[in-house]
C-alpha cells in the first residue's frame, strides 16, 4: 500500500513539473471569429460574413438578437497607457433592404494580451437612459448602460473596426443612420475583457429624439440582456441554434419571462470577494477529501482533515487577498474604448 501512494505521489510531482517547463503554444496573431457551433469554419471576407444567434471572438461568445448579421469590419488597435493592450473589434450589421438598422460594435482582449481595462466611466453616468454597476474591482468588474448614440462625428473618434464598417458600407450602397439608441456592457475578470455594444435605430419624436415607450424598451432590453452578455462572456450560451436575444422593441413581454435573480444589484468588493472565497473553496474541500481518504484510507480522518484545512486556507485566502488590494499598486487601465459616435442622453435630456 505504501509503494502505490508514493507511486501516485511521484506521479503528481512529475506532472506539475512537465506542466510548468512546457512551452506555450503561439497564439494565431490573426483576429479569431468563430462561426455558430454547427459551423466552426473560420471565415474571412466581410461580404459573405453571414452570423445567427452567436459569434464567438477571441474564446469569448456573443449572443445576437434576431436576424442575419454581416461581418462588416474587425481591426486590432492599442489601447491603454503607451498602447501596451491590444483591443478586437468586431462590427457586425443587421440590413433591411439597404438600409443598415442595427449594429453591434465587440471589442475585446486579445487571447495573449493584458485584460486589465477596469470600468467604462458611462456606467457612472447620471444623465443616461440608464446606468448600473453590478460589481467594480481592479480585476473584475460588470457594468452596464443604455444612451443615445450621435453617429455624425469625424471617423477618427470612432473605432477602427467601424470605420471600416462605414467604408464598406459605402461601397455597398448601405444607409447608415445619423443616430442610434444604444446599449453597452462592459464585463472583465482576471484573464479577459470585453465590451459590447448594441445599436438600434429608433424613429424620432417630437424633440428629435426616440420616443419615450421606444426608451423604457430599451432600459428594459438591457436589463434583461445582462444575464446572456454575461453567459457569453463565460462561454455558457450552448449550442442552439437559434436567435440569442429577442428584438428590443419586444423588451417588454421577453423580459418578463428571463430570470435575472440579482441583474442590477451592486455587489461590493468584499462581498465579491467573499463569494469567490466559498466557490474556490468548495471544490477544494472535495479535494482535499478525495486526496485525503485516497492517502489515509479512513473516512472520518480525511473528513476532519478536509474541514479543519478548509476553514484555515479560507481565511488565509481571504486576509491574503484583502492585503494585495490595499498595497498592491492598481494596473494601469485601459479605461474608456471609441465607440461608433459621441454617447449622451440624448435630445430633450439633460
């Protein structure tokens, strides 16, 4: 019995070794676009660029509301104090006729590069349709909020990915409109980042903006769109085939059947902390226990040995933790990304 654990030991130590001394692959420095699951055949030219239900870019999936999205331009640009991060975008379009009536703007960590961006500072906004954050951290973080988009401004304040949307557009025959209603997410962790945007065309009312009941469909929409951003960003959307998010201007009866059990509750840092603590350490209890019995062969000691361990690496984790963020200096954040127009609250709003 003696000669099989340290046999299993032995293997432990050599695999953690073999894992640490082994090289990482390269990353493909080409912008990664998936197509849906049942077609996962990378795609190239923007013109036959065809998406249904989801798009995943750069490991990380997003839902699309209904309808047929083209691939209209993807770029990769610098971002962040002395352009150290490199950012995705990716623009897609919904047409109607000719007519171009929504968009979607995804920008996103490259899969080898820094995802320390931090907080879009319209999520603090006060002067928005709507502005909310769930949980802000150095590391982590969600947000969301919903504007008023003014579409007419110099391309060079706009994200390069769509600029290049615009001139292919215009190529194209395709009619852009001069404003949008939007709304955005802005969701990070440890490991990536991503920020999406999504953009509706809205008639105009008698102030020149969107009408109010056009308004509340979308605050609505962006409520109840959270949970599924926020699945995506985790890679947790499955494999249906169908449409990921219902139209906007039907926010109102899609909402109501979407559970969303803590959408828009803000979540401090020790709280989000806490709750991180007791996930990790529930599977490394059953760890502990599993190695344990394997090791000892009595239930009872390995069972004792798992809880005393757990209560005692808990709060070691959770006191080591809370010293780093108070003396840890904070990384340098990539902060605010362009956009395709100048985000406000929009005619009539102050």
């Amino acid at each position: 019995m003696r000669n099989w654990r340290t046999a299993l030991g032995l293997v432990a130590v050599v695999t953690v070794l073999l894992a640490m001394i082994m090289p990482v692959p390269a990353q493909d420095p080409a912008v990664r676009i998936v197509a849906p699951a049942h077609d996962a055949t990378p795609k190239a030219a923007p013109a036959i660029d065809l998406f249904r239900g989801v798009i995943a870019v750069e490991g990380k999936e997003v839902p699309l509301p209904v309808g047929e999205w083209r691939l209209a331009g993807r770029a990769v640009s610098a971002a962040g104090e002395g352009g150290q991060r490199n950012v995705v975008s990716v623009a897609l379009v919904r047409l109607h006729d000719l007519a171009v009536d929504a968009a979607i703007l995804i920008q996103t960590n490259r899969l080898d590069s820094d995802a320390a961006w931090g907080k879009a500072t319209a999520c603090d906004r006060t002067d928005l349709y709507f502005a909310r954050v769930r949980y802000a951290s150095d590391h982590d973080g969600s947000c969301a909020y919903a504007a008023y988009v003014d579409a007419e401004v110099g391309r060079h304040g706009t994200d390069a990915a769509w600029q290049q949307a615009l001139l292919h557009g215009a190529g194209n025959g395709w009619r852009f409109p001069s404003n949008w209603i939007e709304a955005a997410y802005r969701i990070t962790d440890p490991r990536d980042a991503m920020q999406v945007r999504y953009l509706f065309d809205a008639p105009a009312g008698a102030d020149g903006g969107p009408p109010r009941p056009a308004v509340r469909s979308l605050v609505t929409w962006t409520e109840a769109s959270w949970y599924a951003v926020g699945s995506g960003f985790r890679n947790r959307l499955g494999t249906d085939d169908g449409d990921g998010l219902p139209d906007w201007r039907q926010a109102g009866a899609a909402g109501a059947a979407v559970a969303l059990p803590q959408a828009g509750v803000e979540q401090s840092q020790v709280e989000h902390l806490g709750a991180k603590t007791v996930t990790y350490r529930i599977f490394g209890t059953m760890t502990d226990l599993s190695v344990n019995y394997l090791w000892l062969g009595s239930l009872p000691s390995a069972g004792g040995l798992a809880v005393v361990g757990a209560v005692a690496s808990s709060a070691l984790y959770f006191v080591h933790e809370l010293v780093w963020t108070r003396f840890e200096r904070p990384p340098t954040l990539v902060g605010d990304l362009p956009g395709v127009g100048v985000e406000g609250p929009g005619p009539g709003r102050s």
